[in-house]
C-alpha cells in the first residue's frame, strides 16, 4: 500500500474493501495471538488453502512469539490493532502518535516485518485519532463485513451481516477475544468454537464464489477501497 494510494486531507478516510477484478474476500482476524485458538485458524486456513490478515495486539505478541512466527511461516499477513485493546478515542490524543508509532516499532521488530495496515479496537476513531494513526506511519483498515460471534444476544445469527458480502470485502472476524487485561472493556462472552465459527465463515465466501485472501495479496491485484470512516458516523458498539 503506497502513500501515494493514500488521500491524508480526508480525515477519517480508511480502508473497507479492495477493488479488484478477482473472485475475492479480504479475510482479516483481531485480538490474537491466543494460544490453543490462533492455532484453530491457521489450522482451518491451511485446509481451505485460504490466507489472512492478522491485526494482533502487541501485548499478547510479546508473549506468543511462536504463534507470530506461525502466521508469517504460513503465508499470513501481519497488522497492528494497538500496543492493547484500550479504546483510542478514550486516551489523550497527545500521546497517540507515540503510542502507535512504539507499538508499530516493537512489532515489526517481533514479527521481522514491515508494518503498515492498522486496525483501531472497537473501529473506534475520531479525527484526532485518525491524525495519529497516519502520524505514526500506519494505514487504518475498517471492514465492510463483521462476524459477531462475541455477541452474548441469544438467538443472534453471528453470520447474518455476511448477506452484505461482495467482491473485494474486508470481513473482520477474530482469532481471539481481548480481555480486560488487554485493556478491553469488559465483555460477556459466552464460550466460543473456534474452529467451527472459521469453518462458517469460509464456507460462507465459498458460497459467495469468492476466494479469502489476505489484504496484502489483494492489493497486489487490486486498490483499496476507501470510505471515510468516524465514530459519530459508524458507531460501532464494538
Ligand atoms: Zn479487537
């Protein structure tokens, strides 16, 4: 993704989706690396011959050094969801910059890696927030398709926001859940499968007749598709 591709004028302009001639979906898993659970989605990955973006969380990283190797070795992208899982748009804009600019350093310096893509906890973002991401050198990436397999409500559909699948989608699903160690609000959760919620959702872009790709493969083929994306215009409850 090239700064040239990038508009900076538009605050809260952000990457949803790729535009792109091939029958693809842009996979993307949040809040890892997780022992016992990042495994679960590699594994099911590899079976499906599928590719991914991981935005992982820099705390856990730091721990699960392993897994972060696992997911560059398997093919797999790797992006920043923050230093923790603290809202960003609840901390003093001041020190973002800097908050993101470490947490990109430190992680390109576990994972031997370039870092670039960036996703905001909770798709929360302000236009102070959004100056700080892209002051820190990063790219901030949203998503136009979400599944809500943390979403406590019984009788939900987590899937049921995949009818809005198209060509070129980023769809957000997680590979772990923040805790509030992480920084995250706190959460009720009822106990997840891991593997079957990633099997749904590739059998769901199988049906599609889409391929998942990781979003630096996407790019390679295509060009981000932008929207502008703030808090008041989103807001996103997680
Ligand atoms: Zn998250």
């Amino acid at each position: 993704m090239t700064s040239a591709r990038f508009l900076p004028e538009v605050p809260g302009l952000s990457v949803l989706g790729v535009q792109t001639a091939e029958p693809v979906a842009v996979l993307t898993f949040d809040d890892g690396p997780e022992p016992n659970s990042t495994e679960v989605v590699l594994a099911e990955l590899g079976a499906a011959g599928a590719t991914a973006t991981f935005f992982v969380l820099v705390r856990r990283a730091r721990r699960h050094r392993r897994l972060l190797a696992e997911i560059i070795a398997s093919g797999h992208d790797v992006a920043l969801h923050g230093a923790d899982h603290r809202r960003l748009t609840s901390l003093d804009p001041g020190n973002s910059t800097k908050l993101l600019h470490d947490a990109r350093a430190e992680l390109e310096q576990l994972a031997g890696v370039q870092v670039r893509m960036f996703r905001p906890p909770y798709g929360s973002q302000s236009p102070a927030v959004w100056h700080a991401v892209v002051a820190a050198g990063l790219v901030p990436v949203l998503w136009e398709v979400e599944c809500r397999e943390w979403d406590p409500m019984p009788d939900t559909d987590p899937l049921a926001d995949f009818d809005n699948l198209r060509r070129g989608s980023i769809v957000l699903g997680h590979d772990a859940i923040a805790s509030v160690e992480d920084g995250a609000e706190s959460l009720v959760v009822s106990p997840i499968d891991r593997r079957a919620i990633t099997t749904a959702i590739l059998a769901r872009i199988q049906a599609a007749g889409l391929r998942a790709i990781s979003l630096s493969r996407a790019l390679e083929r295509g060009r981000p598709r932008w929207r502008v994306w703030l808090d008041k215009a989103n807001a996103p409850s997680t």
